[in-house]
C-alpha cells in the first residue's frame, strides 16, 4: 500500500489556497494522483464539493481538515483524515476554532498600519470569501500585490511572524479537542509537518506523547515542507512511537507552492501509512 502516490494535506479557496475544489481534483488526477484529500484549514465546508469533485475525475478521496492548535506556545496543526464530516462535535468545535480569526485580522492591520502599510485588512478580504477564515496567508497576498514584498518568502522573513510587524498571536484549539473532534468523528488524527514547528527535542516528544494518549495515531513524514533530512528523522519518530504514517503536499497554490500534488517522494516501505486504516472510508 505504500506505492499508493496519496496526497493527503492541501488546500482550496474555501481556506487560504487560491483554487477551488473541482480544480484542485482535476489538477490531482493529472498528476497521477490515486487518493486525494482536500484539508481546508479549520474548515470542512469545501468536502462535498471535494468528494463530487474526485468522484467527477475518478479519484479516490478521504475527507479532510487541518485544525489549529496552541501548544507550549506555538501554532501546532493536525490534519484529520477519513471522518465524518457532518459528526456535530467537528462542526461545533472547528466553527468555534474559525471564531477569532476576524477580530484578529483587524489587530493584524492595525499593527502593519503603525509600519505605514494602509489598508491591508481590506486587501486581504480580497483573497477569502469569508472573513471567519481570513489569514496571514491572505494578508501577504496583499503585501505582495501592492509592493511591499516581492513574493510570500519575502512578507513571512519581515511581517506577520512572531517578533514582526503585523504579528498577533491566537489562541486556538487545545490539541486534546482538536483529536477528540476527529476520532469521534470517526476519523484519525495526524501531526502535520513536524519539522516546521522548531520544537525543543523536549518539547516535541511532549506533543507527541500527548498527541497519542489523547488517541492520535499519525504523523506526516513525508510533506511539501520537509526536507529529505527531515523526512528521514520523522520516519524514524514514526517507527519509535508506532505512528502510522502520512504523506501529503501542503499545495496551496500554482504560483507560491514548493510541491505540486502528488510529486512527492514515496514513503519508506517499511512504515504503515495512514491510508490502510482507512480503506472503508474512501470515497
């Protein structure tokens, strides 16, 4: 099951990527891909469109999220996988989750206005259709458009992160909630891109601790953001902790991408990918 070239982390318009579903299935069966996953952030509202849309294309889907978390201090994401996207816990949880990105995108504004930046809440509202799901991502789509920045590397090295102008930090989900609305959805919980977080060794073997006693059982190993270096360490967190594990391109758009769907390298062969425990859920 190993061979299967899955791509199980992206995004759509419905979150901060800039195409829709339908295209983002067209774009996967051309590229060869045999299991599609649409993982909208803190978001399900894009999977029936998703699920036509591979059913359309003749792609095999699994339902998708990716849901904000706060741990030890950081922004953590765990991507749910093959649930049941209509399960009330996950629609309450994850519409809670998306409650505070408005209030917190006009505070991003507010502080690039104090830089001289005028005007950025409205040119980032142009690039969501909904202000419960506005993000930096869109805020450095304007910063890009008028000039500030030559390309989205550029905006994220001098705003909107920690430190930097334009940076407001969030409290989201806990990461208990965040597993508990997927595996009661039926589901199974992943770690998204584990390299990205720049965890302490201690404080990455507490959230993977955590993350398993509260019933996750994966961790993408192989992603668009991950190093081949990187992909080594964590399939070896794979083998140590008994992860199943995942593999997925995190593509958001054509134009700003390191990875298009499904052009990642295969999973090692000796892990257990995610997708063999959720073969009754495939669409």
């Amino acid at each position: 099951m190993n061979y299967l070239n899955a791509d199980l982390h992206c995004h759509s318009v419905v979150s901060d990527g800039t195409l829709t579903p339908e295209v983002l299935a067209q774009r996967a069966k051309a590229n060869g891909v045999d299991l599609w996953s649409l993982t909208d952030h803190d978001e399900i509202g894009g999977q029936d469109r998703a699920i036509e849309a591979a059913k359309t294309v003749g792609l095999r889907y699994l339902t998708g999220t990716e849901v904000s978390v706060s741990f030890a201090g950081k922004t953590v994401h765990i991507v749910g996988l093959g649930f049941d996207h209509t399960q009330p816990s996950m629609v309450q949880g994850l519409q809670a989750t998306r409650g505070g990105r408005e209030l917190r995108a006009q505070d991003m504004s507010a502080q690039l206005e104090r830089v001289g930046i005028k005007g950025a809440y409205a040119g980032a509202l142009k690039y969501v259709g909904n202000p419960e799901l506005i993000s930096r991502t869109h805020f450095a789509r304007f910063l890009v458009e008028s000039g500030v920045c030559s390309d989205t590397s550029e905006v994220f090295r001098k705003y909107l992160t920690d430190g930097k102008p334009g940076f407001v930090e969030h409290k989201w989900a806990r990461l208990s909630d965040a597993v508990s609305w997927i595996t009661q959805a039926k589901g199974i919980a992943v770690i998204a891109h584990p390299a990205r977080y720049g965890f302490t060794p201690n404080e990455e073997y507490a959230l993977i601790t955590e993350f398993i006693e509260h019933g996750g059982k994966g961790i993408e190993v192989v992603t668009g953001s991950h190093t081949e270096a990187e992909a080594a360490r964590y399939a070896d967190v794979a083998r140590e902790f008994n992860l199943l594990a995942s593999r997925g391109s995190d593509f958001h758009s054509p134009e700003e991408s390191r990875q298009d769907l499904g052009s990642l390298p295969a999973l090692p062969l000796d892990l257990t990918p995610v997708w063999s425990l959720l073969k009754e859920q495939v669409h």
